[in-house]
C-alpha cells in the first residue's frame, strides 16, 4: 500500500511554456500532499503544501503565480509550471499523507519528475 | 527557525555497521523521519520516531532523544545496495510539514 505515483517522469521544454505534473495516490485517500524541489546534490526545499479543496500554501520565496498547484480530489494534485525559464530545470517530487495501512503520519514520495528547460 | 544538521558523507565497509547522526533544532516537534534516497530516485521511508527510544525494523533501527534534539540511524550488515542519500526530517506541528536535513552520502565498499 501507500503508493504515490507522478506523470510524467521526464519533460523537456522550451523556454517561455508551462508544464504541467501530475501526482496521484493510487491505494489511499490523501488529504495533503506536498510539492518539493530538488537541486544537484541538494536536500528537498519544500514548495508548497496542498490541502484537497482548499489553496495551498506557498513557501516563503516560492512564488504562487508561476508555481500553481490545484488539488481537486483526494487522489489527485498537479503542478502547472508556467512561462519556465531553465533557472526551473530541476527534480520536482511531490508526496502525500492521509489514510495509508492505517497510518497518518508517514508523507509517502512519488518518483519524481525530472523537468529541464531549454 | 529550524536547523538540521547530519553529516555530508560517510564511507562504510560491506558487512559492517554504521552510524548516521542527525541533530535538530526546531519549534513544536512532532517526529523525526529518515529516509533513504537513491541518486536520480525519490526518497523511500525507513522510519520514523515521535518518542524518545530506538526503533528497530529488521536491518535498520532508529533512535530518537528530545531532550538533546539528537537522532541516529543505524544500518547493520551493510550491503552494497545500500549506497544512497540518507536523509533526516523533522516534522513540526505546523500542518505536517517536513523540513529536511541536507542528507548524508553513505557509500559502501567491498
């Protein structure tokens, strides 16, 4: 149980368009999952924490216009990545918790998703 | 504010145990997760500690102090499989939030 699942895993764009991440909960109902970024030979940041239903919230410095994360369904949030520049090439990985073999407390990751702008 | 530290790497021996240290420092604790990470991979649970004491799940066992903000991860019979990042998180009460530490590099050799 407990699995996390994120689309696509790999994505190259061009400057200047969005993309978007899916990530999904497939055997539990996640009420909050989270977005983190990753750098080369860096720990995660976290971005933003996402309730099912409500709007997220945003790190201190992550900005909400650029990064916007919709978390329509207990099983379902994306990250849209708008108008990317490379500076946003990086390993977004998101996680959920909720009810999972019964515990609550554990964030459980997704595989990553590995963006690299152009 | 919130600080964790643990070391950037350390280097280990195929069958040996090692011993990765993590201290903290952080309002409104509410557990400590470690995590292992393979490079280019998303980080996968092994265990997690809200009271102080060790917890044991076969070859890996954590162990959680409050009082001095301290925590280790103990790695037994090491295998060459378990080359990875191993990364250490505090959780505050503050919507669940982890915050992690910069993670540690283990590498193991024959």
């Amino acid at each position: 149980g407990a699995v996390v699942s994120q689309h696509p895993s790999r994505v190259i764009c061009k400057s200047g368009t969005s993309v978007k991440i899916e990530c999904r909960s497939l055997d539990f109902q996640a009420t909050t999952m989270f977005w983190y970024r990753q750098f080369p030979k860096q720990s995660l940041m976290l971005m933003a924490t996402s309730n099912e239903g409500s709007k997220a919230t945003y790190e201190q410095g992550v900005e909400k216009d650029k990064f916007l994360i919709n978390h329509a369904s207990l099983t379902l949030s994306t990250l849209t990545v708008t108008s990317a520049h490379p500076e946003d090439s990086s390993f977004y990985i998101c996680s959920a918790t909720g009810i999972a073999g019964g515990n609550t407390d554990t964030q459980y990751f997704g595989p990553g998703t590995r963006l690299t702008v152009l | 504010g919130q600080n964790i530290d643990q070391p950037t790497e350390m280097t280990a021996t195929e069958g040996a145990i090692v011993q990765i240290n993590c201290t903290y420092q952080t309002s409104g604790f509410n557990g400590l997760f470690w995590y292992q990470q393979h490079a280019g991979e998303a980080p996968t649970f092994l265990s997690y500690n809200v009271l102080d004491g060790l917890e044991e799940k076969g070859r890996f066992s954590s162990f959680l102090s409050r009082s001095k903000g301290y925590s280790y991860l103990l790695l037994k019979e090491l295998q060459m499989k378990d080359s990875a990042s191993y990364l250490c998180a505090v959780r505050n009460n503050q919507g669940g939030k982890l915050i992690f530490g910069q993670g540690t590099e283990l590498s193991v050799k024959p």
